[in-house]
C-alpha cells in the first residue's frame, strides 16, 4: 500500500510529533503535581533522561507512547509501508529502553513504566484508577512497575 500523501508533506508531518511535553506526559505531572509530589523533568544525568524523576522516592517515571516503544497493546499496529525500516527502527527502541531501565535499576532508580494506552480515550474513572496504581507504587518498595489498559 503506498502513502496517501507525497514524502515531504509526510516528513513534516513527522518532525511535528513530540518527544517531550505530550498529552499522556502533562497529565501524569499535573496528577502527581495535586497529590503533592513533587519532581524534576528531563534528568539529562539519568540513563534515558527519564520523562519524571522524583528524587525523594529514587523514582524514574517514563511515559511511554504504544506506537513509538512497541507495546502490545490495541493502539499499537506494525505499519504496512516501510515493514523493515519499522521493524528495526521500534525495535531498537524496546533495546534502549530496556538497557536505561537496567543501567537505572544498577544505579538505585525505582523504574515505572506509564503506557499512553493507559490514559489516552479513557474515561475520567479509568484515568484516575490508572493513575492511582501509580501513587500506590511510589509508596511502595517495589523496584519496577508498568501501567497499561
């Protein structure tokens, strides 16, 4: 199947997804930030500069996109054009992502994962479940955590 749209309009239309300061991301600080927690963004010193950091609990929260990081879940779909480039390139996203948690874990980090399925098109009661699995874990002693629908 080939694209509906030419190269260019497809590549600008890629430049223009975030990396930083998503939806899913804004919504997770602004629940922690009405809990009371509070946390740093961004940790340049931290393997795979962790979306929240929050250094009282040795906490690294990433808020992972489905599409981006590969998750298994309903949002995410292999694309049908450039099959291989995909492959390698999502792929080599889980194996990043997998070293960061470890060389975190090697570090004393507590590592959770907060997929956007578990937030995006989700009722207000679901959002608030979702994130509450999240508040429950930072009060806890367990060292990795993953938030999913």
């Amino acid at each position: 199947m080939t694209d509906i749209v030419d190269s260019a309009t497809r590549s600008r239309m890629m430049s223009k997804i975030k990396g930083k300061n998503t939806k899913p991301e804004i919504m997770v600080r602004s629940a922690l930030h009405q809990e009371g927690y509070r946390f740093r963004l961004h940790r340049k010193n931290l393997p795979g500069k962790p979306d929240i950091v929050l250094p009282k609990y040795r906490a690294a929260i990433f808020v992972n996109g489905c599409f981006w990081h590969g998750h298994g879940c309903s949002l995410f779909k292999w694309p049908k054009t450039r099959e291989e480039f995909w492959k390698e390139k999502i792929n080599a996203n889980i194996n990043r992502d997998q070293r960061n948690q470890a060389q975190l874990a090697d570090l004393g980090w507590r590592v959770c994962i907060v997929w956007e399925c578990s937030i995006r098109g989700k009722s207000s009661q679901t959002q608030s479940e979702k994130l509450v699995e999240l508040f429950e874990w930072l009060k806890s002693e367990a060292l990795f955590a993953e938030i999913y629908e």
